[in-house]
C-alpha cells in the first residue's frame, strides 16, 4: 500500500514511539507483518512498469560484441547448475532402493551400486567444473557490460547544465542509475540476479519433485519430509527476517540536546580538521568536561537507534527458539516409532531419513538464494530504470539556436556585454541575489566589479557565462539574447575563472591543458600557459613536473609493510593510515603532506589553465574573458606581476574582473561597478566615482590609509 503523503504530527495516521533517545513515527495504514518472498513479489509487482526497460537493457546487451556468445554459455551453465542438485537427489533415491532391495531379498547388485557412486561422483564434479567455468566466463561478460554502461553513465552526467545538476532531486537519480560496487554494475547485477531467481526456483521445484517420487512408496517417507520442511520453514524465518520487520513508511529523529552534542564532541576530537583549533584554544581539558556531563545525563538511555530498533524484532526468535527445538526432534521421533513397530526397517527408515535430512538443507540454501534475490529485484528494476531515465534528464538552460559570432573574425575586438533590469535568485531560494541590475560593457572594454563579499560579483559573472538564467531580466551579447545563442558557441567565445575554482584530481599538466580541450595534449602550449599564469617554476621543480597528480585518483594497495619504509612507488607511506584502513592507502598527492600546494599555487594552475585558451594562441576564439577575484590567495608581488601580464596579453578581448581590493587595477578600468546587496549603487571611472565621493571613493580611502 503506498501514500502520497507522511506527515508526524498527524496523529490519526501515525504512531509515536519512543526508541532510546529517538521518536518513531510510523504510518499506520503502511505498518504491517513482512512476510518473506510474498512481501517481495507484492514489491516486484508494483515495479512492472519497468520491465520495457529490462528489454531495452538486454537488447542492448546483446548488441555489445562478444556478450551474446558469452551469455549464452553462462545461461547454459546456470541451467546445468539448477538441475545437477535433482540429479543429486535421484541417485540418493536409487541407493535407498538399494538397501530396500537388500532388506527384502537380502542382495545387493554391486554393479547398480557402483554406477550410482560413480554418479554422484560424476556429479559432485560436474558441479564444481560447472560453477569454474561460469565464474570464468562472468569476467569478460561483466567487464564488457560494464565499460558499455560506464560510457553511457559518463556521458549522462558530463551533459547536465549547472542548475540541473545541482538538483537534489537529479542528484539521487543519478547516484541510484551507478552501482555502489566497483567490480560490476547495474546491468550485469540485474541479468545475475533475473539469472539467479530462475535457477533457484527451477532448483527448488526440482528436488521437490524428485524427492516426493523417490518417497512416495516410502512408509512416513512423506510425514518427514513435511516435518523437516516445517523446521526448516521456521527456522529460517525467525533467524532471516523475524516476523516483526516493518516495511512500511516510517521516520524516526531526536531532539536529545546530550546526545546530539555528545556526538559533535566526539567528531571534534576525532577528525584532523578540526584539531588546529582544538590545540592551540587550549579546548582540551572543556571538551573533556562537556562530553563527560552528557554521557552522565544521557545515562543508560539507548542512543544506537538501529540496535533498539532491530532489538524488537529478535524478541520473536524467543518464541521462535521455543518452537523450533521440538519440531526439529519430531523426524527422529517419527524414526525411532518406526523401528520400535518394524525393526527390520530400521536401515530403510535411518536411508530416508538421512536422505530427507540431507535434501532439506539443500532447500535451505535455494529457498534462501531465492528469498534473497528476489528482496534485492525490486529496487535494482528501478535502478535500471533511473540508468536509462538519467540520459534523457532535460537540462534547465535551453540551447540557443544562433550561432556566436556572426562575424568570427571580430571575435578579437572583443564582446559587448549588457544587463537590462536583470533580477536572479539561486534555486531553492527566496532572497534574491541581484535586483534590477542594469549596465552595459563596450566591446574590448575593461570593467571592474567591486563591493564586499557576498554583494553579488560572483553571481554577476555566473549569469554572464550563462551557467544560469536571470529569474527577471534580460542579457545580450553583441545585442542577440544570451537565451538564444548557441550554447557551444557561447561556451567557446567565454573564458571564465572562478573565486571558487576547483583542481581536476588528475596530473598538473592535464589541469592546464583541460582549459582549451583542442590542444589539451600539446605540452608546448600548456607549458607557455604555466608561465603566464605564474605556475611553471614550481611545476618544473616537482619530481613528476607537470605529470604530478594534485591528488592521485586511484589508490595504492599494501599491506604488511616494514615500519621504517617511508616511500613506494615513489610516494610517501603514512603507516598509521595503513593502519587505518587495514592495508588500502591512497597514493599520496599534491593536495596532502609536506609537498602540499600553498593555495597560491594553486591559484596559478587555475590562472594557467584559463590563459590556455583566453590569452596563449593568436587565433583563439575567445572574446569575453571573466575574472572572479583572480589575485584572492596571491601575494601583492604576484598580484601586480599577474594584472600587468593581463592587461599586456588581452589585446582588444573584453574583460571583466570581480575584487574587493582597489588598485591599479581600477585605476585603468574602462568602467567600474559598485555592487551593494546585489544593485548597483555607483558606476563610472575611477575618476568620476572619486569625485562623486561615494562608496567607492569612501573604500578607495580606506584602503589607502593602509599604505600611509
């Protein structure tokens, strides 16, 4: 049963319990008893709508080469594996017919006696030979799925616009259509599993089938099969799920001050971040205090949420436990009645009992095998689901249908850049971040945003790159509605570099080189870059230079390492992180350690890898270049070595530059605006605003006073 709505407070609808420090809320029309496989299939049926989804995946599958010949064998010996335990059974039937036969006519054919060992030999064998093969044959067939898929989800994600990406919403679409194991994915997972459920199932019908002919002419054959199967049933039951599991829509949150700070002390203490401050506050000895005042207030109040939750459920095994001890004596019993009235059947009676008993625990791995895959079906159906859905997610920003700019040989002159009455607030948000905001930039002009932080500057050039769309308002671009021109183009005409810029964790050189994807892998120009950018003389000093990683993507794996070692592989070993992670380490980057990047520094790659595409080539294709607070972690020398190197190299390219330091910078400004609370308040040269005696000239003096 499903609803459309959960809301705590309504006490009609659902029930309040308290859980340790914790407040349950459970939906009363939702609460019901879990009943295994049944519950599952109830679930599996409400996910049919995708199914057509399945199809496409398998349709797809089989298109990838080499996969249908690999599939087919793995079909095949999934099918063998299901059958070979009735196989297994059948021959136990043809040995309890030989000891009947040896009972009544006291003779046993030595020959039928041997082909029946030889096979269960056969089969034991074929077994283990079958279960080899499949798993041989799953690695390549997984591997090629997996690359297909990973191709597929890669390029779903990379397409997304900003706003669509930063969707919660999206986000978790995108998180459920990738698997969580890194050794396979979703696809494969849903073929195994599909493949899984249909060799159980024929697993289980066969060895009921095989095993009730084998024992229907068998005195209380039956009876003990039934017995067995009861135990079984029960005892399954109670240790797998426990009748109590609830599966219906539920919440639980706690407003226990103790325990909430308890639990922020304990990350305080325990995590790197925060132990600067911790130190040198001299926080110690309080934080000691504190934690101890609420680990007395909190007393012998339950805080594991889980471990109460769940606690519930094992209170049914002890009734379970009751029940399940005499019912697993009643085969024996049913035995030893037997023997007592017909001793002479006692090797018949002991030859079924084992062979019922032996069967029995077989069911109890498919039972379980199926139980299990088919718990998991429902969501990995949904999640295939998500994997197809997630390349068809429509992005927020429309594409344009004119191409920039019309004239590409003036691209060198520059953009003209204009706001007309634009409001925007970010998604989610009620506050707007820039208010009918107007002004216009000349083409090949240098215009400088100034204000305090948070102001709006940042959001300004955001809007001018179009990663989003004015919420009121309109931007042009060489007089054509941003709006309509094509994103590519736009994408190719703009160079944009952020205050909140962020390092791919691939090498230096590649980070540059990323900035203009048409010559990414021309070392010469990336090369030229890091000079410009102020980067070159550190990179060049590293041992890797520029096929140093920032932080190295994919992980060393050791363990056991003498204690003095202190490099592999040309990195550095932290044995207490070894430690910590029981032998996994990642390799050491630029971004942690003693030969960590200064944010200055990094600052430079970032610069580096705009002037790859904005500044370096003569017939570069960028007209509009965009600057967020570009000297924010550089030291005054490099600042002044950076803006001069900018103004020599735009030429007649448009510029816009975001900062809250005045200078020189502003001083040969073609325009300046003054953004306060996201409205611009003043605009003009530094002249004019100088002598309007505003805020700008206000701040201008101020900040000269320093330097007096």
């Amino acid at each position: 049963m499903s609803r459309k709505s959960f809301n705590p407070e309504d006490s009609s609808s659902v029930e309040h319990s308290k859980v340790g420090v914790w407040d349950l809320y459970e939906d009363v029309a939702t609460k019901k008893m879990y009943i295994p496989l049944v519950s599952n299939l109830e679930t599996l049926w409400e996910t049919t709508d995708s199914l057509p989804y399945v199809w496409r995946m398998l349709k797809d599958i089989a298109n990838i080469k080499g996969c249908m010949f690999y599939l087919s064998l793995y079909l095949a010996l999934e099918l063998g594996l299901s059958l070979l335990p009735a196989l297994t059974v059948w021959y136990s039937g043809q040995l309890l017919q030989v000891v009947e036969l040896a009972v009544e006519k006291r003779q046993v054919d030595k020959y039928f006696l041997i082909r029946i060992a030889i096979g269960r030999c056969i089969t034991t064998i074929a077994t283990r030979l079958f279960q080899y093969v499949q798993s041989r044959v799953a690695i390549p067939l997984n591997l090629r799925i997996k690359r297909y898929y990973s191709l597929r989800t890669f390029w779903a994600m990379a397409r997304l616009d900003l706003p669509t990406f930063e969707d919660d919403l999206i986000q978790q679409q995108l998180q459920q259509s990738v698997s969580h194991s890194t050794r396979s994915s979703i696809a494969w997972d849903v073929v195994a599993t599909f493949l899984k459920i249909g060799s159980a199932g024929i697993r289980l019908v066969s060895e009921v089938y095989v095993l009730t002919k084998v024992l229907e002419d068998q005195q209380d054959g039956n009876l003990m099969l039934m017995l067995a199967c009861a135990q079984l049933v029960i005892e399954w039951y109670g240790k797998y799920r426990g009748m109590l599991e609830r599966r219906g829509i539920w919440a639980a949150t706690t407003e226990n001050k103790d325990y909430i700070t308890s639990e922020g002390l304990k990350r305080v203490v325990s995590s790197t971040l925060y132990r600067k401050e911790l130190v040198a506050g001299g926080m110690r000895d309080y934080l000691w205090y504190q934690f101890k005042k609420r680990m007395e207030k909190l007393g012998d109040k339950v805080t594991d949420f889980w471990d109460e939750y769940f606690q519930r459920t094992r209170q049914v095994q002890v009734l379970i436990n009751f029940i399940q001890a005499p019912l697993s004596e009643l085969p024996r019993v049913v035995f030893c009645l037997r023997a007592a009235q017909y001793p002479a059947s006692i090797p018949i009676s002991l030859t079924s009992h084992q062979l019922v008993s032996s069967t029995v625990q077989s069911f109890s791995a498919s039972l379980i095998d199926l139980v299990e895959q088919t718990t998991t079906i429902a969501e990995k159906l949904q999640s295939v689901r998500k994997l197809y859905d997630s390349a068809l997610v429509p992005n927020r920003l429309k594409d344009g249908q004119i191409p920039f700019p019309e004239d590409q040989a003036r691209i060198a002159q520059g953009v003209e850049l204009e706001f007309r009455n634009v409001s925007f607030r970010y998604p989610g948000l009620d506050v707007p971040v820039l208010e009918n905001v107007s002004f216009k930039i000349e083409a090949g002009q240098l215009c400088v945003l100034v204000g305090d932080n948070g102001s709006g500057k940042s959001t300004l050039l955001k809007l001018a790159s179009r990663l989003y769309d004015p919420t009121e308002g309109q931007i042009l671009l060489n007089g054509l509605d941003i709006r309509t021109i094509k994103l590519e183009d736009l994408r190719r005409a703009t160079s944009v570099l952020f205050q909140d810029y962020t390092l791919f964790p691939l090498t230096l050189g590649e980070n540059i080189g990323y900035g203009d994807p048409i010559h990414a892998s021309d070392i010469d120009r990336i090369k030229e870059a890091a000079r410009l950018g102020g980067a070159s003389e550190f990179i060049e000093k590293l041992p890797d230079g520029y096929n140093s990683y920032l932080e190295r993507p994919v992980h060393d794996i050791y363990s056991n390492l003498p204690i003095g070692m202190s490099k592999l592989f040309g990195r550095a070993v932290s044995h207490s992180k070894l430690r910590k992670f029981g032998g996994k380490r990642a390799g050491r980057g630029l971004s942690e350690g003693k030969n960590a990047l200064s944010g200055g520094q990094m600052q430079r790659v970032a610069l580096s890898r705009t002037f790859m595409r904005s500044l370096l080539a003569n017939e570069t294709t960028v007209g509009l270049l965009l600057f967020d607070e570009p000297s924010a972690s550089l030291d005054p020398t490099a600042e002044h070595d950076l803006f001069e190197r900018l103004r020599e190299l735009r030429g007649n390219k448009t510029m816009i530059f975001s900062s809250h330091r005045f200078g020189k910078l502003t001083r040969n400004a073609d325009l300046i605006l003054y953004i306060n609370h996201g409205v611009i308040i003043e605009a003009g040269t530094h002249e004019s605003l100088l002598k309007q005696d505003g805020e700008y000239a206000r701040i201008w003096n101020l900040q000269a006073e320093a330097f007096l």
